[in-house]
C-alpha cells in the first residue's frame, strides 16, 4: 500500500508524482484514469487526442482539499501514460479522414474514387479495433475491482467501456452532457462517428436502459425523430428548454429532482465538455453557444447520490488546448471532483453483485 505518512496535501504539487501530484501506483490506486488519445472522425476542430498531457500538468494546480467529499482520493487515483501506438494510429487516420471529409463534402461519390473507399475502409477498421482496445483495458481493471475513469479524445471513445460496464453493473443508465445528441447512424459514413456514440450505444447494449441527455441545443432532424420514437429510452433535456424555465422562475433544485427521477439505481455520466457554457472550453472541437456551468452539474452529481442511486463510472471527452489553458484547466477540476464523487459513491470495494443496480424507477 502506498504510504502517505510523509506526503503533505497542502504543499505545491510534485510533478514527479502522478496525476494531482498523487503519489500512488496503479497497482495501490482504486480509481485508475484510462487516456484514450483518439480523434479520428472529430467533423470541426482538433487537438483532444493530446489532452492528457494538459489534463496532467493542470492538475498541478488543483487544491486537494474537498470538503463535500473528504478525503476520498487517498484511495488512490492514478493516471495511466496516453499508449503511443493508439496516439500514431489516430494521428495517420485523423489526416485520411481529413481528406474524406473534404472529399464528400464537395459533393463528390466516395464510390468512384477507390483512394476514398480505401481510406474510408481503414477508418472504420481503426474505429472497430479502437472500441476492442478500450473494452479490453476497461473489463480488465473491472475484473480487478477498480474504478475506472476514461479520458478522451473524442466522443466516440467511450463505447467499449459502456460495454464493459454493462457486463460488470446489468442495467444502468447513461447521463450525457453534450451540445449535441451523438444520436446520428454513421455520420459521414463514418461507423464509429464522435457524433454516432450514442446511436451506436443504445443499439448495441440493451443493458442501456434509459439515455437522459442534458443540454443538447445542436442537433438534426434525424436525431429528433429518434427521440421522439423511442419510447422514452431516450429523454433529452434541451438548452432552451432548460433556460426558458429558469427564466420563468423555476429553480435549478426543481429540474434536477426532475431529471433524478428519469434515472434508474445505476447512472453512468458520459461527459462532452462542449456541455459546458464554451467560455469554459474555447477550443473544444464544436463549441455551441449556450450550455451549463460546472457547478449545475455537480450539484445534480450530488443530488443523484444523495437519491441512493449508485454513480458507477465516467467518461470525460472534447478537451482540446488553444492559445489559452481554460480548457485544460476546467477538465482537471471537473476530474478531480467526479473522481472524489465516484468513490464517494462507491464505498466498498466494487463487486459483482448485479442486484445492486436493479432499476428502482
């Protein structure tokens, strides 16, 4: 076990340490931070393939002390290094998509152009194996009872850590907070689209009961007829909507008992920084105008353990880095604080028993 007697929480951070300046190792930490360096099919803006980096040198400047939640992190949280051989791979498809996504966007057949069906080929193959990869690392550390955290890269990479969940937890639900739906079959054609997770989600994993989805104000047509057709699977709470019934006079407190309701015992919360008010991630790769403050998700974070409801693990993606250090600066404290959350939420070592996440609604 790693020793804290000598290790003063208060001091600057050592960046010798791990991630917060942690001194723990992965084998002694109970929550393990997975980097995904991926952002093949990002459709805007670039650069969250690299944000572990930026995630690990600002959280040198995150104070420890969490009165909300204790002293939770000395159970350990350690990130793991970005795997380079993942990095290459996303940097050699991210410029074939590049290409493609000029190419179709002139209007031109992909068909007709042997290069593009090649190119568009490898892609979904990178999409494919990248989804393997992140399932087999996820269900692996489960299987050795830790809480995982994934950091993204794009949207799309948190699809086989859901499926890991579903295989360790049974049912649960899946908080998404996002600009946009993620609800689009194979955006450009592209199987494992950041703007498809979503889809992909619900239509391979029943153990997915209820998507709520919260402040989305970007979104097409096609996305709208599958919520309306689903049964209430899929309950989106709009920006718009959300705003108009604050400005009416409705507390925030009132929304979230609201949207804590629509969740079952186990809730998973996949997290799109482009989510956020975009003052607070300028360089996101689709900023949208509008969108929350951290605060008002973290409060909902609390209310749904306060409800009972079990908070079983988190995905954190769209960090990219400009001219200014907010963005990174942001995320490290909403990882901070989802990750003192999680094992707040989490008290005992985690286990098998499925009947804990039985739905409750």
């Amino acid at each position: 076990m790693t020793n804290l007697s000598n290790f003063d929480s208060n001091i600057a951070s050592n960046p010798k340490n791990g991630i917060f300046g942690l001194p723990f190792t992965e084998e002694d930490a109970r929550l393990i931070i997975l980097p995904v360096p991926w952002e093949v099919t990002v459709s805007y803006g670039s650069g969250t393939s690299r944000c572990g980096e930026h995630i690990f040198n600002a959280s040198m400047q995150v104070d420890l002390f969490d009165p909300e939640n204790g002293n939770a992190w000395k159970q350990g949280i350690f990130m793991r290094h970005a795997d380079r051989k993942i990095l290459m791979k996303s940097d050699y498809l991210r410029k074939e998509a590049e290409l493609y996504i000029d190419y179709i966007s002139k209007g031109e057949q992909v068909e007709k152009n042997n290069f593009m069906c090649k190119s568009l080929k490898e892609i979904n193959e990178g999409g494919t194996n990248l989804n393997k990869w992140v399932y087999e690392q996820t269900a692996n550390l489960l299987r050795q009872d830790k809480l995982v955290v994934l950091l993204g890269g794009d949207h799309s990479v948190p699809l086989g850590y859901l499926k890991a969940i579903a295989e360790k937890y049974g049912d649960f639900a899946v908080l998404q907070i996002d600009a946009h739906c993620d609800l689009r079959k194979a955006y450009e054609n592209f199987d494992h689209s950041h703007a498809s997770v979503m889809y992909n989600a619900l239509a391979e994993i029943p153990q997915i009961t209820r998507l709520v989805q919260l402040g989305v104000r970007d979104y097409s047509e096609e996305e709208w007829n599958y919520i309306s057709n689903s049964n209430r699977r899929v309950v989106t709470y709009f920006d718009t909507q959300l705003k108009e019934r604050l400005y009416e006079g409705q507390t925030w407190r009132s929304i979230v008992d609201e949207i804590v309701r629509e969740l079952p015992a186990c809730v998973y919360i996949s997290f799109d920084i482009d989510g956020l008010d975009p003052k607070l991630c300028p360089n996101t790769g689709t900023p949208v105008s509008g969108g929350l403050e951290v605060d008002q998700i973290i409060y909902l974070v609390k209310k749904i353990m306060e409800s009972g409801r079990r908070f079983i693990g988190f995905d954190l993606d769209e960090i990219a880095v400009g001219e200014s250090s907010v963005d990174a600066n942001v995320g490290a404290r909403i990882l901070w604080k989802l990750c003192n959350m999680l094992m707040v939420s989490n008290p005992l070592p985690v286990t098998h028993k499925v009947a804990e996440c039985v739905t409750t609604m």
